[in-house]
C-alpha cells in the first residue's frame, strides 16, 4: 500500500499529540484526553460505526505509542496510568509490533471468489479448466467450493468476463515469512518466533491495525531525567526532514540531546572491514557474499534460511561500529538510534550498546511538537564527518558501491542487488545458497526493503526524492580511501 | 489571464504529514501546465499554528486553501481555477 494513505497520518497525528501531551504540564491526564480532543463530542466519525469505537481506537492506538503490547492488555487500564507506567519504564518491551484487535477488521480469508459480474456463459472455462474439481454452476451461475479450490488462479486467468478475484488478507499476503495470520476470531496475530519484523505487515493494513510500539516515551524521560542522551543518526536521515543534516543536529540538541554522531562514520568500518573480508573469501574459493548490514535481512537468516548462514558477511553493521564508538565516548550517555526502520528495533534489542530507537517518523513527530522549523535552524558541524560511501548507505546499491570503493580495485567486484525480502526473493536466495554460487554477482547486497533504507517503512519522504536529496548531499562529501 | 501561484507549506509540519511527497508537483505542473502555473515549496505558511496538524499538508492554489494536500486534491483545484477563468 502507498504510504500516502490515511492510516499512516493518523498515526503520524497521534505521534504528535502523544509527545505534546509529554511535554505539557500533566503528561497523564493530557494523554488520557487524547481521543477527546480528537474526536470531540458531535464531531464527524470518519472511519467507524461510531465516535465510541473511534476513540476506543485511537486509545489503543495511543497505548501502542506509549510502547505497550495490546495483546492481552487489561482494557481496564486508564489511558493515564499507561502514560505514568510508560514514564517510568526502564527497558523497552521485548517485542517490537502489536496488532490492535479492535482495529483488526478480521478481514476475509485468502480465497479465490465468483463475483457478480459472472455472466453465466455457455463456454464456461472455468469448469472446464479446473483440475480440482472446485467449480459448479449454482443459478446458471459458478461458484467455488473453498475446501477444493487449492488457489491456483486458472479459473481467472480463463474468465472472459474477469468476473472471479483473488481476496487477500493484506498482512498475510505482505509478510515474507508466514507469521502473521488469523487467530479463532478472524483477528490477526503475530508469530514472534517466525517474524523478521521487516514491518511489511504495518506498512500493508488497510486499518492501521499493527503498531510499532514507540519508545519515544522512554527516550523522551531519559532527557528529562537529565541523562546525557545521544542521537545516532542513520546515513538515510537526510531528505527526511526540509534540512541538511548539519541543522538536524542543531534540531537533536535543542530538544535536549547532548550530541549526534553520523552513523555514516560506523558504515565507513563497515565498509573497509566488508571490503577485506570479500578478499579474502573470494580468495579462499567463495563464489559470493552477500552484505550484512540489514536487519530485517539478518533476522532472516537467523530464523528462515539457516543455509545462507556461510555467504553472510561476518563484518558488524555501521549501527554497531557507531554504538561502540559512542560507548567508548560517553560511557555513562544514553544511546538513541534514529532509525529508517523497525527492524533495527531488534538489533537494538540485542546489543548491549544501543539502549532505543526513535524512527524517523517519531523524529519527525518529535521537532513538531518541539514547533522547531528546521529549515530555519542554524548548522552545527559533526565532530567526525562521514565519508560520501558512507552517506550512501541507505540508497540502493549503496552499500555495494561502497565496499568497492573501500576494496581500492584490488578484486573485481561484480555486485548483485536483492531489492526488497519476498517470497520470491527468499526462493532466489535459497537458490544461491544450495549452488554455492550466485550466477549474478559475487557481492549480493539485500535490503529488506524495497528501495533500499529510503524505502524503509518509517520513512516520511518519498524513495525517489530522498534518494535524489541524499545524491545531491554526497556529491560535495570525501570519498572513503 | 493571470497566472496561477501554487505554494506548497515546506516547514516542518506540513513536511512531516505528507508535504515530502508533495514535491512531485514541482515537476510534474510544468511540464503539464507549462507557463500558466507555478509551483514553489515554501517555508511555514502558519496554518498548523492557525488551525491543527490534524489538516496537515497544506497547499495554497492563489486565494484558496487546500487541506490534507494531495497531488490528486491540488490537481483538481488547479484545473477549477483554469476552467473558471
């Protein structure tokens, strides 16, 4: 689905609504008059069958934000005692989605259907074409049986009249990996042992029924507790926001961050170290390697494709070089991730050097609230700036151009990009791995999402335009040797 | 006839709800519209302040205020403007 779309800016309002709340004089009882002032008493319902289920809504929308699970949630909470559990929370959840029941349409099965438009010919070629026996004519007119109907779509592609569809349930049809599906009651629910958290389902939900769970809250108490908090910013931050990322900063710190770092500068050591390990693998007799800077690709390695394990780079990814620089800095700061993503959220999970991450829509969310007109900041310089391959880690072919250009021609590098994880993309990997080689390349770059980072599912600018803002800010930065 | 003076709100909030995408128009009108339209990004127009981020991108087609900005929405008004004279 276009992340244009209606449900994205309602949770983009809430962001908004949640961190003002934050920063007013009475956090709790501000937040609990959220879906109030949203929905205020005769307003219009927009979405729902009345204003009570809209506000219910956007409670548990709200309840997400504050970084909580809605799976087995007691709705017997006050959304104000969400806000005060939220401020004094000292780790994030374990998990980073939840799916929102009361949101979840329950939306039909997955299954081939006979609309109306079927004109009850006399040729009917879906009869005859059907191998398993699932069409009948009912009234002069076809009809499925669902326990035959194994889904091959032939009857559509046979129907002259394009009468017959395919319905899918969109987060099911989007995950990769099988492990989102519908529980007894028709809502979805997630399988965390399978998932990737490449966030296709979020992206995906008509309803805006699955959350990221924020941990804005969190990162947003450590300031105010007067803890040294660091911004880490991915090289895909820039075109996110109308500035460079020289006012971005000057943006971090006035809302109280002690400092930014670019975490282009870990992708540089990413880069070089990436370069050295290609050499030597390829002179040991490797056919390939692929990257391993991706963390929704990562888990997928770690939880699906178990075979690939020994193409993947070992090298760290720009994010844990960036962590352990800012570590060794600030030992006693807080680090903040600000991330294209929530995949990174389960990287973050797992290293003990990346205490939260903050997307860039809640960053977005975060300078409105703060009502900081970026485009008007003055620019604060980096201490250490990033190299040009390094800033362009988060555009397509990105990440492979820069391992070249750290590998200084020592090694013909002939790179291969997978553009997105899919079902599809997983059967070509799969396929790579049981050859042991890659007919393509033997650099194979993947990035979960389509686009590269700029695609990520948190981005608020467009792939193309973030794409053209990040080449045009590169073009003036040092190259990487 | 006048020209038609489209301004799209660049400034933190409009870019944030959805004005990023709304850069396609910079070069889509010209090349549709030729010299009759212009299209310039703006900074902050001030109608998050006067009204909510709720109606967030918003976009001026000369007089007129377009709320919940979309290429589609700021389209359309140009093309009424045009019609009308």
């Amino acid at each position: 689905m276009d992340k244009n779309n209606q449900a994205t800016h309602l949770k983009k309002e809430i962001l908004i609504k949640t961190i003002k709340a934050f920063l007013s004089d009475d956090f709790p009882e501000n937040t609990r008059l959220i879906p109030f002032d949203m929905r205020p008493k005769g307003s219009e319902v927009p979405y729902r069958c009345c204003i009570y289920k809209e506000r219910e809504i956007l409670r548990n929308r709200i309840i997400a934000t504050l970084g909580f699970q809605m799976e087995g949630a007691d709705e017997r909470t006050l959304l104000s005692d969400y806000a005060k559990k939220a401020e004094q929370r000292e780790k994030p959840d374990e998990h980073t989605l939840t799916v929102l029941e009361s949101a979840c349409k329950g939306c039909v099965p997955n299954r081939i259907f006979v609309t109306d438009l079927c004109q009850g010919c006399v040729a009917r070629p879906c009869l005859e074409n059907c191998k398993f026996g699932a069409i009948s004519i009912v009234n002069g007119k076809s009809q499925i049986d669902s326990s035959k109907c194994k889904n091959c779509t032939k009857c559509m592609q046979v129907c002259p009249y394009h009468a017959i569809v395919k319905i899918v349930v969109p987060c099911e049809n989007a995950c990769p990996v099988d492990a989102i599906s519908k529980d007894e009651q028709g809502h979805a629910r997630i399988d965390f042992d399978k998932c990737i958290t490449c966030g296709k389902c979020v992206a995906s939900c008509p309803f805006g029924a699955i959350h990221e769970k924020s941990q804005i809250i969190d990162i947003l108490s450590k300031i105010k507790q007067g803890r040294k908090v660091v911004a880490m910013v991915a090289p895909s931050v820039t075109g996110q926001l109308p500035c460079n990322i020289y006012q971005l900063k000057t943006g971090f710190l006035k809302c109280g961050f002690y400092d930014v770092v670019e975490v282009a500068e870990g992708a540089d050591i990413t880069a070089k170290n990436e370069a050295e390990e290609f050499i030597e693998r390829m002179n040991h007799g490797s056919k390939f390697m692929t990257t391993s800077c991706c963390a929704g690709y990562n888990n997928l390695v770690d939880k699906h494709l178990e075979e690939i394990k020994p193409y993947r780079s070992d090298t760290k990814t720009p994010l844990y070089y960036t962590a352990e620089i800012v570590r060794k800095k600030y030992p006693d700061a807080v680090s903040v991730f600000v991330s294209p993503c929530v995949a990174k959220k389960s990287e973050a999970l797992n290293s003990p050097d990346i205490d939260y991450v903050m997307n860039f829509e809640e960053m977005g969310a975060l300078f409105v609230a703060n009502k900081i007109e970026v485009s008007e900041l003055e620019e604060t310089e980096f201490e250490v700036e990033a190299s040009r391959e390094g800033r362009n880690y988060g555009i397509l072919g990105g990440v492979s151009k820069s391992v070249e250009a750290a590998s200084q021609n020592k090694i013909e590098i002939k790179p291969h990009i997978i553009n997105g994880i899919s079902k599809e993309t997983i059967k070509e990997l799969k396929n790579y791995a049981k050859k042991g080689e890659c007919e393509n390349g033997n650099l194979i770059e993947v990035m979960c999402c389509e686009g590269g980072c700029v695609g990520g599912n948190d981005c608020i600018n467009t792939i193309r335009t973030a794409t053209k803002t990040i080449n045009e800010f590169t073009k003036n930065s040092k190259p990487i040797a | 006839m006048n020209k038609i003076t489209v301004k799209i709100c660049m400034g933190t909030t409009c870019f944030v709800m959805g004005a990023s995408s709304l850069q396609e128009l910079v070069d889509m009108v010209p090349s549709r519209y030729g010299d009759k339209v212009e299209v310039q990004g703006v900074p902050c127009l001030e109608f998050c302040n006067a009204r909510t981020e709720a109606r967030a991108p918003y976009v001026t087609v000369d007089d007129r205020v377009v709320m919940n900005a979309t290429v589609e929405k700021v389209i359309e008004e140009i093309e009424r403007k045009l019609s009308n004279g």
